[in-house]
C-alpha cells in the first residue's frame, strides 16, 4: 500500500509560528531536534506533518516558545483570556535579564516585520525612552524593587549588585530597534510626574550616597525631553527618520497600553507596578485596545510636526517641572 503523508494542519502551523520566533541564523530543524532529544531526520518528519508529534512534544515546545494551545483547539472561554507574565525579583539577576531578553526579542521581532508598529499609551515615561539613559533605568529599577520587596539597602548599593555590561548591551539594543520602529505615543501633561515623585521621596529618605546624583538624573530628563522635542518637530525619531506620532491627551490616561503590531499577528502588553506586565495575543483584546488607543488619540492633540504653539507649550511645561525639583533639590542641599 502506497505511504500517504499525514494531513496534520495545526501541526504544520505549530511549526511555522516557531519558525517565525527563531532568528535567521538558526535552523528549525537543529532546535527542535535540540529540544525535544531526537534526530534531525524524526525532527524533519514532524516538522511536514509525516510524524505527529504527541502531547507531551507540544506542551514542551508551546512552553518553550510561548505559544497559546488554547488557539489550536479553538478554544473560546467568555470573558477569559490567556496571557504571559514573567513575575521579577530581583534577589536573582537572571529574572531581570530574561524578562529584558523577552522584550528585546519581541522588539526585534517588530521591527522586521513589514509592517511592523508600536502604538502606546504613556501613563508613566515609556521604557524606550528610559532605556537610552542608563542612571535613569537603575534609578526606576531601584525603586520599583524597594517599594515592592522592600529592598532595604540604597541607590548604590543596588547598582553594585547588577550585571551592568550585559544589561546596557540590551538597553542599547532595544533602544536601537525602536527608533528603527515607525509608533504612535499618547502622553499627557502627567506622565513624568511619577517619576519626578520618586526622586524626590528617595532623595528625601538618604537613598543616594551622592546627594548631588539626584541633579544629574535630573539633567537626564532635560536632555530627553530635549531629544523628543527634537523628533516632534520633524514628526520622525532616531538618526534614520522613522515615522513618529507624537499626541498629547489632556485627560488622564486609564493604565500604560503597548501594542506591538506585526503583519502576521498583534500582541499587547499591558503595564503592572511600573516595571513588570502582562502580555497576551489574545485577538480581541489587542484589538479593543487598539481601538481604545485610537480613540484616545483622536482625542488628543498631535504635536509631532503640527501644533507648534502646543508643542512648545508642553514640552516647556515639562521642563519647568524638573526645574522646579532641581531648584529644591539645590536649596535642600544647601541648609
């Protein structure tokens, strides 16, 4: 009797997802033998659909790789979603470092895309624009750590305790890959205001062995706010010019929103305590929060190359209220 291939459409499915999340110098075929212990040619046979592949081969790799089962077997639970959340405790450096390899990844993955795109909402300052300022980063990192495992030491002892080399080779990374990413961003009047908070609290409670480190941070976020004002005016961002939309809501925004677009799929991360979050690829929840984002910035004013008188106003506000905690930060160090 004549050998008939297994007509397997979920599992050839399976597989070309997997292959979109592997980087171009690595072969399907190679990892999955890798992962699942097996030969490169059982490898290949599961790979067309000829073998299948059995429970416990799928859980290991939609583990592995992130994937939903729950979309192979149609499964449709009301007012239910499934989504990914990596918890972080900083106690073990190789959480942080997984979590920041996942967004990187996911980052890269959008930015080669062909129609790749971030929309976001900024309740508190984008993670794309902290990450291009390394002291900025640790600073956030430290209090996000301090505020929710009550880490008792301070600023500096913090940042001793980090792998700073292989974290700065990431944050350069994903800065990178974003600015080569065309997004739409609503902030609001607000949205460095948190931030501004926490430096002040901590420079208040001794969290700094430098009293004068406050002001440089300080300095940081004049030199960002400078470096958007920049890209709002030519309505693109980074040294290549990609398209940035650039709204200011004057209503507060209801959480921090980040939708990663590509053409084959959409996946939303929503923000949690600041630094961690929750992702999912559910399709109506990305979409409804699409659409929320859309709306909120058809609401909003569009600064990025219109709106001058705006722009100027906004970005002007901003630096007034960092000025504003330098001026109390020198007169406090001064008594």
């Amino acid at each position: 009797m004549k050998h008939q291939e297994i007509s397997n459409e979920n599992q050839i499915i399976l597989f070309d997802l997997i292959q979109k999340e592997l980087s171009a110098n690595l072969s399907l075929v190679n990892v999955i033998s890798d992962l699942l212990d097996i030969s490169a040619d059982a490898a290949y046979r599961r790979i067309r659909g000829v073998k299948p592949i059995d429970f416990e081969e799928a859980v290991k790799l939609c583990r592995h790789f992130q994937i939903s089962m729950d979309s192979f077997a149609n499964i449709t639970r009301k007012n239910k979603i499934q989504c990914n959340y990596l918890p972080l405790n900083l106690s073990d450096f190789n959480g942080y470092m997984i979590y920041m390899q996942t967004l990187s990844a996911n980052i890269e993955r959008i930015k080669t895309s062909p129609k790749g795109q971030i929309i976001l909402s900024a309740l508190d300052i984008p993670v794309f624009n902290m990450l291009a300022y390394k002291e900025l980063t640790f600073f956030k990192i430290f209090s996000w750590y301090k505020n929710v495992y009550g880490f008792s030491a301070g600023y500096d002892e913090f940042v001793e305790g980090l792998n700073t080399d292989e974290l700065l080779k990431l944050y350069e990374k994903i800065v990178k890959d974003y600015q080569l990413i065309p997004s739409t961003e609503i902030w609001t009047s607000n949205t460095i205001d948190t931030f501004l908070r926490l430096l002040s609290y901590h420079y208040e409670t001794g969290s700094f062995n430098d009293e004068k480190f406050p002001l440089f941070l300080c300095e940081q976020l004049l030199d960002m706010m400078t470096t958007l004002q920049n890209w709002t005016e030519k309505g693109t961002k980074g040294s290549q010019d990609v398209p940035l939309n650039f709204y200011v809501s004057e209503t507060d925004l209801e959480g921090t929103f980040i939708i990663l677009k590509q053409q084959e799929k959409t996946s939303c991360i929503l923000k949690l305590y600041t630094i961690n979050s929750l992702s999912t690829t559910d399709e109506l929840f990305c979409q409804e929060t699409e659409n929320w984002l859309n709306n909120a910035a058809q609401r909003a004013t569009l600064i990025s190359g219109a709106s001058a008188k705006t722009r100027y106003k906004f970005f002007n506000d901003q630096r007034q209220k960092i000025r504003f905690l330098i001026e109390k930060l020198q007169l406090n160090s001064e008594k």
